[in-house]
C-alpha cells in the first residue's frame, strides 16, 4: 500500500540535514548505499560529489561515477538519487568550482543514464530514495515500484521538496 505524507519543514541546501527527511532515511538505509550526488551530509556508503571540497571518497561526474561501481562485484542495498534540481542549481552547484556544466548535464538524457544505471546496480528488493520537484523516481520502465512519498512544504515561495521511496520488484536489464 502506497503511503503519502505532507509535512512542514524549513529548507536547507542540505536536503539530507532536513528534519521530515533525516527521519525517513533513517527508517530506510542499512547497508551499503550508493550516492551520485553526495553533497556534505549524505548517509550513504558509497559517495560522489563532482566538487573536490566534499567529504565524499569519489569526485566524479555522476554517470562517470554510476558507470565505475556497476564494476563492483556486488549490488547495492540502495541509492540516493538528489540531484541539483534545475539549471540554476546546476551552476550554483559546479560554476564555483571552476567546473563550467556542460550543456548535457540540463539535459533529460543525463538523467536518464543515472537513473538507469543506477537501476542496474541496485539489488533485487533494494530501495531507492530520490530527491526532486517530481515523483517520477526511477520508475516501473527499470523494474521499481512506488512505496512512500514525502511531500516535504518549505512554505512561501519555497518549491516543497519531492521524496519517493522506491522498491525494486524486478531485474529488466
């Protein structure tokens, strides 16, 4: 059963450090995780963050990132799929790092290459948790099944933050 929940919270630019969403992964991450876009606080295993200043062990391009674990010689119990939202986000995120984004990266297809290459390395049951302005998630094309949404309001002018809770039901690739 599918189940839905609004709440209240302030933002952060650390999605992860958010009260609402702090608890709910904390329900659901044990074992190895993997994160593309790690940022500063993610609870995740296996992390990534293009820009060198973060605490993570990899400083890759994410699809770079995705493409090197899927090499490892097992599946990961889950994923976090928090990418910069926008654009805008984009460029706040990686111009200061003297990385200017490349075009693809506002593309759907960049993604798209994440989510599915994530699809690929995550182990039959496992979960994952993604981030956004939308519910898409990886979604039933790659195998997963929606279980939880967090519709978390920042109140104001403030876009609420989109977190779907996703199980793997099936191996397509």
């Amino acid at each position: 059963m599918l189940k839905i929940n609004r709440i209240w919270a302030m933002p952060s630019r650390h999605t992860f450090t958010i009260k609402p969403i702090k608890e709910l992964l904390g329900r659901y991450i044990k074992g190895d995780w993997i994160d593309p876009f790690a940022g500063d606080n993610s609870p995740a295993v296996w992390t990534n963050d293009l820009n060198p200043d973060k605490p993570t062990k990899y400083h890759l391009e994410a699809t770079e990132f995705v493409k090197q674990m899927s090499s490892a010689k097992f599946l990961f119990d889950g994923a976090l799929f928090d990418p910069p939202y926008s654009l805008r986000q984009i460029m706040e995120c990686y111009n200061g790092i003297g990385s200017v984004p490349d075009k693809h990266w506002a593309t759907t297809k960049f993604y798209i290459d994440v989510k599915s290459g994530l699809a690929k390395i995550i182990k039959p049951e496992g979960l994952c948790i993604s981030f956004g302005w939308n519910t898409i998630g990886l979604g039933k094309n790659r195998g997963f099944e929606i279980i939880e949404i967090l519709i978390v309001s920042h109140g104001r002018l403030h876009n609420d933050t989109l977190i779907t809770v996703e199980r793997k039901i099936k191996t397509l690739f």
